[in-house]
C-alpha cells in the first residue's frame, strides 16, 4: 500500500528476528572440536546456558537477522505503511543493508523499538561489523542522541515503560499488547525461530516478525497516549487506520491473517 498523501516517515518501529550462527558458535566457543556441526554447537551452548542462567538464550554476539519488518510511521504517528526487508529470500546481510539504506533514504526517522537497546540494535551494529558496512551517520546519532529536527535517534519503548529505576516488566511487549487490547504473541514465539529457519520456513518467521512490528507500533501509540503526545481519541482514530491497512495487506500475505483477526476496529 502506498503511502498517504507523500508523507514521509518519521519513525521506523520495527522488529528483528534472528538465528544463531551456529558457525560462529563452532569457532569461538569450541574451535578444538573441528568435528562438532554448527547445529550441535548452538545445541550445546544452550545447554551451558540454561545450567549456568537458566535460560537457553545466546546473546546477540552470535545473532544474525534472518527477517525484519518496519512499521513506517508519520510525524502524526499514522502508520504508512508495513514493509518486510528482503523477503521472501532473507539474507542477512541484505536485510541489514536494506535496513539502512531504508533509513537514509528516510532521512533519518527516528528508530522505535521494544528492547532494541539491548538487542536489536546490537544486531545490526555488529552485523554491520561483520560485513564492513559504513555506519558513520547512525554512530554520530546515537552517540548525540539526536538526529534532523532534533528528533531522537532512538525510542526503546522497554526502557521508556520501566522508568528510571529499571524496574522489570515481567510479560514484556506480549503483555503491553495485550494491556493495549491489540493481539500480541498469536501462534509463534521467539523460542521457535531457531527452528523454523533451519528448516527453511522464512515465510513464516517474517510474518511473526510483522506482528511483533506491528504490536511494537500499537505500544508506541498507547505511550504517546501516557505522555500527553497524543489523545485517545486520536489513538482510537490511528488504531482504526492501522488496522484497515493491515486487513488490506492480508491480501498478498496471508500469513498475518491469525494477527489480523484479533484486530479491533
């Protein structure tokens, strides 16, 4: 769907999913075991991890992004459009250079996100290292904070919700969604995408990756509404706007269907 009247983005809210480059686990973690596949080096890593922390997750050193959706938001906080970066071929170094030349040629819109401070964005950083691409103009922001027209360079809703004392916000976007009356998690989770990549299920992924896009931007909209940026009634207008354009994107993917249905407005 095209965007309305020329209006350009403001925000990118977008989300990230990704896979563990069992490779890279092979070479860092293990390099004397030249026999161990990447597939068990992801597996036993795991397993340190949930006897050491309890939880079987790799820290995003070792991520690459295998799909990437943005919600492209105005200025007004109206969503323009929903884009999904290399799909359906999901290159990881493709949807990280998609990624930024989308916000360049953006002008810089400010980056939303739901913990992207802690991985999204680390993700991309570093795959930017991995691959030498040029990063000089998003540095410069994040380093200042600010980027055209004073705009933040970057909105972490997970930070913004749990204030100044850090304090934990057990549930995470899932239950902000739910809190917001927009559908959240709907069929897969994060713990699956592991799995679906290595069996080549890409299409399936970025549609779960849309949702979380799309749940990030319906969060966005009610955090405006907690700062006085916005009104619910405004709210209610966006939310409505937002959800005819998804119904219209369920067209050509019908993978957001089950996310679609749980829509209101």
């Amino acid at each position: 769907m095209s965007k309305s009247a020329g209006a350009k983005a403001a925000f990118f809210v977008f989300d990230l999913e990704t896979a563990v480059d069992g490779s890279l686990v092979q070479r860092v973690r293990y390099p004397g075991d030249t026999d161990l596949s990447a597939e068990a080096a992801v597996a036993r890593l795991e397993g340190e991890q949930l006897e050491r922390n309890g939880s079987t997750f790799i820290p995003a050193s070792y991520h690459l992004p295998v799909a990437a959706a943005i919600a492209e938001v105005s200025a007004d906080c109206e969503l323009l459009d929903l884009v999904s970066l290399d799909r359906p071929q999901f290159r990881p170094r493709a949807i990280v250079e998609q990624f930024w030349e989308r916000w360049r040629a953006s002008e810089y819109p400010t980056l939303v996100t739901y913990n992207g401070m802690g991985f999204d964005l680390p993700v991309l950083e570093l795959a930017a290292f991995r691959w030498g691409l040029p990063l000089k103009d998003w540095l410069t922001r994040r380093r200042g904070g600010k980027g055209p027209k004073g705009r933040l360079a970057h909105l972490d809703l997970a930070d913004a919700v749990r204030g100044p004392r850090g304090r934990h916000v057990a549930g995470g976007l899932n239950l902000l969604s739910k809190l917001a009356g927009t559908p959240g998690k709907v069929g897969v989770s994060g713990s699956d995408v592991q799995r679906l990549w290595r069996e080549g299920r890409g299409i399936e992924i970025d549609d779960y990756c849309a949702g979380d896009a799309l749940d990030t931007y319906f969060v966005f909209l009610r955090w405006r509404v907690i700062t006085g940026d916005l009104t619910p009634a405004r709210e209610t207008e966006l939310r409505t706007a937002a959800s005819r354009l998804v119904r219209e994107k369920v067209k050509e993917r019908p993978g957001l269907g089950p996310y679609c249905e749980g829509l209101q407005g």
